[in-house]
C-alpha cells in the first residue's frame, strides 16, 4: 500500500486517475478521499508553466496506486472495484498505447490522455459505467489548454 511519506520521485498512478484529475471537482467517495485527491492533483501539477509540474514522474500500475491510498474502498490494497477500474485503467493503456509499468512526466502522460482520450470524446466509452461521469459530462477538462 502506497505510504504519502514514501513519496519518492516516482509516484505510482492507475492510468484511469488522468482522467479522474482532469475533472476533479472536490466530490468523493469520502471527505478524507477528497482531501487526499486535491493533494494529489496539488501535487502532480505544482510548478509547471503550463499549471503541470514537467519534473513530477509516474509509473503506471494497475493496482492501486498513490490516489487509492485515501479511497474507502481499498481494503489492505486491493479495491473492492477491481475489476470496474481495470477495465477504466485498460481503456486508457489501449487508446493511447501506454504498458503496464511505463515510466514519464505527469505532463507527458496529461498531453497524450487529452489528446487520444479526452478530446476525441472516447472516454464516455470508456467510463460509461463509472458513478461520476455526471461530473465528467459537464465539465471542460483541465488538461484540455496543456
């Protein structure tokens, strides 16, 4: 399980989390989870010009990662929504040709899930069955001027 002060310069990141950051709007599955998200997104995205951080490194994974680490459902790491969330983590690995493990800047990874995801209108295909695409729906991406 992912521990905040473990923190290295490499943060573990389920690939479907660059769609969730890119709607993000203070709205969870608890007030700690919420909490943790905006740290989270604080963090992936202090200091860059562009308001993404070009120093903040990922690996991707696809088992929970450093935004699970608050989420309810995570028990003892794994989530009790595995297989939902894969199926979100695979769609963003598929459409933009990300692996499993794959290492690069937060903004690399931000560019490409707007360009091949976000943009194209494909992630409604992808999260379709997800409980905040209300969220999602309504909202203009942050990632959509990077």
């Amino acid at each position: 399980m992912f521990k905040e002060e473990k923190i290295s310069n490499e943060i573990p990141l389920r690939p479907h989390h660059g769609m969730c950051l890119a709607y993000f709007e203070g709205k969870g599955y608890s007030e700690g989870f919420t909490a943790h998200m905006q740290k989270m997104l604080n963090l992936l995205t202090e200091g860059g010009e562009s308001g993404v951080s070009s120093t903040v490194h990922i690996r991707l994974v696809m088992h929970t990662d450093a935004i699970c680490a608050a989420c309810p459902n995570n028990e003892n790491g794994i989530c009790q929504s595995a297989d939902k969330v894969f199926s979100f983590d695979q769609g963003v690995l598929e459409r933009c040709g990300f692996k499993d493990g794959q290492s690069m800047t937060f903004g690399a990874f931000i560019q490409k899930v707007q360009a091949q995801i976000l943009s194209t209108g494909i992630r409604q295909t992808i999260c379709r069955d997800c409980q905040w695409e209300e969220i999602c729906a309504r909202k203009k991406s942050r990632w959509e001027e990077t």
